[in-house]
C-alpha cells in the first residue's frame, strides 16, 4: 500500500464516520447515503472507495437523545486526514467543514416538515428543542466553542467573556450595519443567507414564523451568547424598527414558544443591534437576569384595569408591564413607548430629538410569558451625545472602556454582559500582577480603575483563589455600573414621576 493510498484510506473512513452520524443525527435517509457519499468525493475526484469497508447502517439510537451530538471531533478528523493526503490546505478547513456539513444536512424544506411534526405532536417548545440540537449536530450552531466561553454570575448579573466574536468597537460600521452595498443577499442576515457558500452559510437552517400575520423566519446564532440564542427576522429586507406592532409580533411569538423570550433591540444606532438596516428580534431559551428583577413600585392603569406597570430594581431604566389580556400589554406598552419617544428633559440631558430634529429616545421591549400572564419589559433607551460624551451620553463612559466599549444592545442591557475575548489574556497579566506583588504592567495600564478596586479589596492578599474571585466581582461591578450609565433616569424620583404623568396610579 502506497502512503498515498494509506492517507485516503483516512479520508475514506473519516466520510463515512461523517455519513453514519448524519444518518443518526440529522436525518439523512439510509436511501440517499451512497449518494451523499459520492456527492462528497466529487469534490475532491476521490474515486478509490474500498465498498466492502462500507459500515452496515446504524440502527443505534440517535446521539441527539441522550443529549447533543457534536460533529466537532469528526470534523477535525476528516480535515486532518484530508490535509495529510493533500486534498486542501490547512486553512481551508473550515470551508470544507461548512461545506461537508452542509452537503450532510436536510434541505430546508425537509427541516421545516420535520420541524412542523414536532411542533404538531409535542408543541413549539420541543420543537425548537429539535431545532436547537439540529444546529448543533450540523455545525451551524458552534455550541462547542461557545461551552468554552468563561461565564460567571456577578452582581446581580451574568458575564460572559466571547472568545469567538471579534471585538466591534466602531459604531459607525455598527449603524450600517453588516450591509452590503448593492451586494447578494443585501445583508447578513437576509433570508437568501440560507445555504449562501459566499458567506460560508451552506449550513444555515430557518423556520419560518407567522408575526402579525407577516412572513417572519427564526434561525439560531451560530455563535450564540446563551442558551439556544437566535434571531427572528422579518423575510422582507426592511429597517429596524419599534412600534405599536412590534408589541404584538412579540407576544405572537412567545404565544408559540412559551418557554422563549423575544426581544427588540432600540433601533437606534450607538444603543442597539449591529444590524440595523434589517429588521429582527433577538430572543432564546434563557431567562435574562432583568426578566427576574424584583420590582420596587407597582401602578395601576385607569383604562386597562387587568395590567400593571411596576418599576424594576435594576441599574438601566426600565418598566415592565404585566398582564394577562394581549390588548392590554399592546395598549399600555405603547402609551409608554410613546410618551418616552417624546419626553424632553433639559436638566437631566435628556433630549429627544437632536438639533437637526432626529429622533433619538427609543425603548427595548422584552416579552416573556409567566404564571402572571405576559411580562413585557420596556428598557428606555436614549442616544444623545455631548462634548463630554461624545461616544454616547448614556453609553458606558470612557473610563470603563478597557472592559467594555462597543455599544450595550439588548441582551447586556437585560444583564447578560458579552466581554471580549482579549480580556482573558488581559485579567491573566493582572492576576500574575496581584499574585507577584507587583505594581500594574505596563502592557496593562489602561486597567488603572480596575487596578485601584482590585488592590483596595485584597488589601495585600496574593491568595490565587481570592485575586481570581475579586476580579470576577469587578467585572460585575464594572459591568453594573455600564448598566447605570445607560440608565435615563438616574433617580427613582424620575421614573415614579414619569409613570405618574401618564395617569397611571401607583399601588
Ligand atoms: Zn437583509
């Protein structure tokens, strides 16, 4: 046997290890495996396939049962052997990874049958369960990577380090949005995105979604910041925007999958979402730390006696309104969202439109579905700079900056914080720092604040356990303190007198 011989003999049994798992995982009919075979060794003119060493079907359960399927480690084998036998360069492994994968998955009409059957006999939650470890099984979703993601509780709220996203500091790029002038799809996240090999999507799965009786499609992110995190997104190519119907495509969609929540990013750049030129929700299987704030005022509403407006114990501005009746949630929601779009503040800096009359106060609804009935958080949200804030008058403030400096969206201004994967190597060097004795390196520097905390709160202890715990608590605390940047409304006196002006009654 010739080494060239020997390394396909590796490439052959790392497609067939692929192809069984398929058919475990991601339903890849017995009928079409020799043909999804060969449709992958065309790619490389691969035509020495040894039959007999053909593996007998699998009837073994699916992986996915007992609980993910990773195809992580097969991936990696069938790029190494195929590298060694020189089909491609290293580098294009993850190309041919998608592509593989890609070639391994159901058509999308086929997933959305199967999503439907599941969604008929088990309800949406299952089926989105289905979904979710679909994704994961055909390397869509990069759940492997992201499990490996630091993550830790802190003051109240939840940090997560990114190891995975690159850093997205400039909000310019951030208000075009991930567009693509004149190009094909028109952006990152148009439906025509679904098996796109010019953006490496041939993995990509949707399921559509009725919201308000407009076409609407869910897919997960593939780089997801929490549990089965993903986008519902609106099939038509149209901006970002929060209105009177936006409350009820929320409260459609939890309707459906009860155990989700969905939110609205303000459509506003420097505050909201990286895509604005494209209207979507952002939402997943988590319960965000605001969605379990406690509260520390309640009002009533004159016209709507079935909702309540409560006031929440949480470091940004925000309201949630909490009923039973849909109409009711749309309504108050609404006369809310209104009347911040058009409150003007001098004293406080709180502007509502710019000089040139733009439009800059927006909120960030939130819908979950509880034993209360519907939760509706509305997060109040404003985009006005100064000479002194340049960047964002409530944006976080510059001296937090080494931590965190590209825009609080949705899901940190809910507490689920996502810090750059920089950061690790950063906090290694100051730990090292703290644990030695020494002074701030100067690698570091820009950490002076931290610094300064971090030193005052050991107060001389170099104890590994004790640096590594109280630089967890400064995250937190940093982190909390951003929120409070973002906050409007600085005092509870504010936001009690704002509900009162709207003719709500506190309880
Ligand atoms: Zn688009």
């Amino acid at each position: 046997m010739t080494a060239a011989t020997e390394n396909l003999t590796e490439v052959y049994a790392s497609i067939d290890s692929l192809v069984a798992f398929a058919e475990r995982n991601l339903g890849l009919d017995e009928r079409d495996a020799d043909w999804t075979r060969n449709n992958i060794f065309a790619l490389f003119g691969l035509d020495s396939y040894d039959v007999s060493a053909t593996p007998a079907p699998s009837d073994e359960a699916s992986d996915a049962e007992a609980s993910f399927a990773y195809p992580d480690a097969l991936i990696a084998d069938f790029r190494a052997a195929a590298v060694a036998a020189g089909l491609f360069e290293p580098e294009e492994g993850p190309v041919y990874a998608d592509i593989i994968m890609g070639l391994l998955s159901g058509t999308p009409s086929s997933i959305e049958d199967s999503f439907e059957e599941e969604e008929e006999t088990d309800g949406g939650m299952e089926a989105m369960h289905w979904f979710y470890r679909y994704c994961v099984a055909n390397n869509y979703v990069k759940k492997a990577v992201l499990d490996k993601n630091p993550r830790f509780d802190s003051h109240g709220l939840v940090v997560t380090i990114n190891l995975a996203k690159p850093e997205f500091k400039n909000m310019k790029k951030a208000a075009a949005g991930n567009s693509v002038a004149g190009g094909y799809p028109k952006c990152t996240i148009c439906h025509e995105n679904e098996g796109f090999a010019g953006r490496n999507k041939r993995t990509l799965r949707t399921i559509p979604v009725t919201l308000g009786g407009e076409q609407w499609f869910w897919q997960f992110s593939p780089y997801g910041y929490f549990h089965q995190h993903g986008i519902c997104v609106n099939m038509e190519h149209t901006p970002m925007h929060v209105d009177r119907d936006t409350f009820g495509h929320l409260l459609d969609f939890v309707d459906r999958f009860p155990g989700y929540f969905l939110g609205c990013n303000a459509a506003l750049p420097r505050i909201g979402g990286s895509v604005l030129a494209h209207d979507h929700y952002q939402g997943g299987g988590e319960l965000l730390p605001m969605h379990k704030a406690a509260t520390w005022a309640s009002f009533t509403v004159p016209e709507y006696p079935d909702a309540t407006v409560e006031i929440l114990d949480w470091p940004g501005t925000a309201v949630r309104v909490v009923s039973k009746n849909r109409e009711s949630i749309v309504e108050v929601s609404d006369k809310i969202r209104l009347a911040w779009q058009q409150f003007d503040d001098a004293a406080a800096n709180i502007a509502s439109h710019d000089a040139d009359g733009n439009r800059q106060s927006a909120v960030s609804p939130s819908a979950i579905i509880t034993e209360r009935g519907y939760e509706m958080s509305l997060i109040f949200r404003n985009n006005a700079v100064s000479e002194e804030y340049p960047e964002g008058i409530f944006h976080a403030h510059p001296e937090f900056w080494p931590i965190k400096q590209e825009p609080v969206g949705l899901i940190e201004a809910q507490g689920l914080f996502i810090l750059p994967g920089r950061l690790v190597d950063q906090l290694g060097v100051i730990e090292d720092a703290l644990a030695a004795g020494e002074s701030l390196p100067e690698s570091v520097s820009e950490f002076s604040l931290e610094w300064d905390e971090l030193t005052a709160a050991l107060n001389g202890s170099r104890d590994r356990d004790a640096i590594h715990a109280a630089v967890q608590d400064e995250l937190g605390s940093v982190c909390e303190r951003i929120l409070g940047n973002t906050a409007v409304f600085k005092t509870k006196e504010q936001t009690r007198a704002f509900l009162a002006n709207l003719g709500f009654n506190e309880a």
